[in-house]
C-alpha cells in the first residue's frame, strides 16, 4: 500500500493500513508502523526537532485495527498550527463504520460525555446518569451517525465529529445500539471471518481551515455496499 495519499507546501497526507501502529510499539522501537514508513518515503521528516510523540510531523493518532488518513505536517510551526486546531475543535473527521445491528432511526447527533471506565482499564464508558461509575474527570463528545446502507449482511454507517476523545465512536457506537461488529469491548460480538483486523472503522476524511485533503480510499477488504 502507497504510503503517501498527497501532500502540499504544508500538509502531507498519509494512508494508515488496519493493524498498523502509527508509531512503533512500546517494546519494540524497531517494529513496522506508519511513521517508519513515511520516514523511508520521506526521508526528510526524519529530523530532530520534531516535538515528543509527534515524530515525523505526525499530527494525530489511529488505533491499530482503525485504517485510513492521517496528517503529518512538514515543519514545526505547521505541526503547532495543527495541534492549536485539533485543541479549538476545528477540524472535521468523517469515519466510516460496520455494525451487524440495526437500528430504527438513519441519523442521530450524540452529545454523551465519556470517561474512564473504573472496571476496565482499557475501557471507556458513557455518562449515562449523574452516578455512572468512572476514572477520573468526563470528557465532552459530541458524534454525529448517519446511514450510509447495506454492505452484504451488515450495515455501514458514517460517523462525523469534531472532538476526539479516545474510543469515542466506539463507545458511542456501543451506546446508540450500533456496535462496530467484532468490538466485543463495547458489545459488537464476534469478528466476520475476511476481517485482518478485530473491527471495521476507517477514517475517510479530515478537513479545516484551508486543508482539504484527498479521502482515503476504504481497504480491499471492505464489503462492497449491497445493490
């Protein structure tokens, strides 16, 4: 898979395959990831005043089983533009999803503050009530869902937000009775068979002030969408 989707003066604009890290795993620092390969197509982002954990000019983060763009900037003073941005809210990131469920209803915005689940550390959970158990403080969310159709036996949805808070379609998905399939952390159930990766999300596309990048195509294993 090409790394590089596009780039301008400022931006450049990645491809993150689904069970890929965006940087190297905490044990072991010479592992495949995004940023080892941007680094090998690019090799002029392999500088040293890159701020920590924004190598390379990357901006932003991915979950490894989630596919799809991400940013990296090609100086320090454009990754502090991005950052200040990500912080004010002001980019708009479209995801695609997969859930065997169904639901009554083609769209719905959620506005559900999510925490830290206090059971599972790797867990987040949504603010149902005033006494919902949880770590720490809450964190503002705000995910808007719209159907997008069939895709063979599931159904693929859009997904858009402005915050980001960790898992946050995810666990929103989850609360809304739209569990990606296969995300058995928020009661999606078991993974379809052709997946590589447990769950099906996919970053389309992420758009602010004078940035408009190209939208990263679904992977080859997606399901085609049902006629």
């Amino acid at each position: 898979m090409t790394v590089l989707l596009g780039e301008t003066d400022r931006w450049l604009f990645l491809n993150k395959p689904a069970g890929l890290s965006v940087f190297p795993l905490h044990n072991h620092p010479d592992s495949d990831c995004l940023l080892a390969r941007l680094r090998l197509a690019m090799p002029q982002q392999h500088r040293s005043d890159w701020p920590r954990g924004f190598e390379g000019g990357i901006a932003h983060r991915l979950d490894i089983p989630t596919s799809g763009l991400v940013i990296a900037a090609r100086t320090p003073d454009d990754l502090s533009v991005l950052r200040t941005w990500f912080s004010l809210r002001r980019l708009t990131k479209t995801y695609q999803l997969l859930t065997a469920r169904d639901v009554a209803w083609d769209s719905r915005e959620l506005s559900v503050e999510i925490g830290h689940d206090k059971r599972r550390k790797k867990r987040m959970i949504v603010r149902r009530g005033k006494n919902t158990p949880h770590r720490g403080r809450w964190y503002s969310a705000q995910t808007a869902f719209r159907r997008l159709g069939r895709c063979g036996p599931l159904w693929c949805w859009e997904a858009i937000m402005h915050t980001g808070v960790t898992h946050q379609i995810r666990a929103h998905a989850g609360f809304a009775g739209l569990a990606l399939v296969g995300d058995r952390l928020y009661g999606g159930g078991d993974t379809p068979a052709p997946f590589p990766v447990p769950f099906a999300l996919h970053h389309v596309q992420l758009t602010g002030p004078g940035i408009r990048p190209p939208s990263a195509p679904l992977p080859d294993w997606w399901p085609a969408p049902s006629p």
